[in-house]
C-alpha cells in the first residue's frame, strides 16, 4: 500500500504537522528531527505532494521553461532531453515540478511577466543564452529567481549560471591536434550569435595563436549542430586543394555527419582525417562503449540540469542569496578518431 503522510506520522510517532514541516524544510523543526524524518522518506519511498506543500508554503512549486516558436527543435533535441531529464530529477526530489510554455517570437517577454503576475512559477530557467541574451536584464528587473544554463559574455549585470569552460576545452582540443602535427584543423561550429559557439571559436583561435599560426577562414563554419551540416561542410572542406587533415566539430550529431562525409570520400577517420567532437554523454547517443569513437572534449549535460536545478532552489529559498555561479570542466577523452598528420599533408 503506497506511503502518505498519515502512515508516515504512524511509523515516527510524530504529528502530521511535524512531519510535515520537517519535509518541507520549516526552520522550527530542529535538525535531528528532520534528519530522522527525511530517512523515514526515504526508507518508505515517500514523497509530499507538491500541490499540498505548495499550499503550506505559498509557493507554487513548479520551475518554467519557455520556448520561443524559433527554437521549438530543441524539444526534440537529445541535448536538450538530457538536460530536462537531469533537471527535472533533481527537481523531483525537492517536490518541484516542470512547466514548459512555448510562445510565440517576440513573446517571451509577456510569457515571463505572465508567469510572475500569476505566480504560476517559483523560478525560471534560461536556455541557450546568445552573446548579448536580453532575457537577464528582464528577469533581474522583475526579480523572478533563475539560473541561465550558459554564459552571456555581452551582460555586465550579475546573473546566476551554470557552464561548461567551452573556451578552455576547445583550446585544448584544437593544443591536441597540433601536438599531432596538424595544422589545417577545421571548426565546425554551432550558431556563433549563440555564446557558447563564440567562447569555442575563441578557444581554438588562441590555440593557434599561442603556437605562432594563422587561422584560415575557409575552415571556420558556422551553423545549426545537424548531422546535415556536419556532412555537408565537410564533404566540401575536403575537396578543397588544401583540404583539412583534423576538424573539431561542436556537437556529436555533427560529428556523426562529418564521420559520414570522411567514409564517403573513402578515407578512414582517425587515419586520413583526425576528429575531435564535444559530446555532452548522452544517454541515447553514447561515444562508444569500452573505447570511445570520437576523441572528445566531454562534459555531461544530464549532470550540468541537475547542478542547475539544486542552484535555482537555493535562490527561490533565499532570494536575496547573491548570484550563484559554477564552471564545469570537459575532460578530454582520447578515442579511435585522431591520429598524427599523414605523412606528406
């Protein structure tokens, strides 16, 4: 028979009101009782009901998305999956849930304001920040608490995020392949208005820059992360008359695409062409199994919606905590996709 609070109370010999509190985190619940009550919980699989714990708290217990019509693809997206997925856990175990609101272009704005003047959410989270994201300057004016996954390198303004050092760990990647001799790496790269595509460029010019070599723009491109995209922009590359030996591309779907554009042209990747990719380890779209595929700069984003969502319930419990701020590094996974420059390239 499922657990309720009732049953709960029976098996503590404590109030329902007590238990109640305790699970709710009420500050008169001293720390021992509330300890012994989250084992309980947790022993019996027991879960407040966030409607009932929002009625005692007077919050909503519920966390927004909003998805403007432009970007609809993301629900789709595995990225985007895996990062709800590790989000809405985390949630979960706090009692909150998700809400996801798509709107219209141009309406995020009136989506934001609806969701404070009807208190629908306690806070919101942003996605997929662009250089100079004016989402921040609306939330902080109207004080509704959120944590940006990414950075928005064009804001001054304190904000609270969560991101991966995609500057660091694309430098690194592109140190790697020079350290294999070559010289003519390609970036495939994400949408560079979009901040995390504009700090990967800038990781694998100053890798160039540091060594002594120029970056040739013919082998910087620039667009949605499609397996389409890596094919197409490859295939092309290489039939160049000075084609690429390496290419770093910005998401595995694209590097999959790339893959396929190598094999195409009857080269073998990791041998002709060396392939360094980031992979967010995604659930349904893992690197390999005991050796990866791609070398790769890798960084779980299932993880980054689970550190995201613990921060934002810290700002709704205290929302004059100043803003919270948390790197995460990508290690650098060596697979079978790199190898040293041919020899006469």
């Amino acid at each position: 028979m499922a657990m309720n609070l009732k049953k709960l109370s029976e098996e503590l010999g404590l109030s329902q009101t007590t238990v109640s509190r305790a699970l709710n985190g009420y500050p008169e619940v001293n720390e021992a009782t509330r300890q012994r009550v989250q084992l309980a919980a947790e022993k019996f699989n027991y879960r407040p009901n966030s409607r009932a714990k929002g009625l005692a708290t007077g919050r909503a217990m519920m966390v927004g998305h909003v998805i403007p019509a432009s970007t609809q693809h993301e629900m789709v997206n595995p990225v985007f999956g895996d990062f709800v997925g590790g989000a809405s856990e985390a949630l979960a175990r706090l009692g909150y849930d998700m809400m996801f609101t798509r709107v219209s272009e141009g309406d995020e704005e009136n989506a934001y304001r609806e969701l404070m003047a009807k208190r629908l959410v306690d806070g919101v989270i942003l996605q997929g920040p662009s250089i100079a994201d004016s989402r921040i300057a609306l939330l902080n004016d109207l004080g509704l608490p959120f944590v940006v996954h990414g950075r928005s390198s064009g804001v001054d303004a304190p904000y609270s995020w969560v991101d991966v050092n995609n500057k660091r760990s694309f430098q690194r990647a592109t140190e790697f392949l020079l350290d294999l001799g070559h010289t003519r790496i390609a970036l495939i790269n994400g949408l560079e208005r979009m901040d995390f595509a504009k700090r990967r460029r800038d990781g694998y010019r100053a890798a160039f820059e540091q060594r002594g070599f120029s970056v040739d723009p013919e082998l910087m491109r620039s667009a949605e992360m499609t397996e389409v995209y890596g094919h197409h922009e490859t295939r092309e590359m290489l039939r160049m008359d000075a084609p690429p030996t390496a290419i770093l591309a910005s998401s595995m779907i694209s590097a999959m695409g790339v893959r396929r554009a190598i094999e195409e042209e009857g080269l073998k990747m990791g041998r002709d062409v060396s392939v360094i990719t980031h992979d967010d380890d995604l659930s349904y779209l893992k690197n390999g199994q005991d050796v990866p595929i791609f070398t790769a700069t890798r960084s779980s984003v299932h993880h980054a919606g689970e550190v995201l969502a613990g921060m934002l319930i810290d700002l709704i419990a205290e929302p004059t905590c100043p803003p919270i701020t948390k790197m995460l590094e990508a290690e650098l996974v060596v697979g079978r996709s790199t190898g040293p420059v041919p020899k006469g390239q």
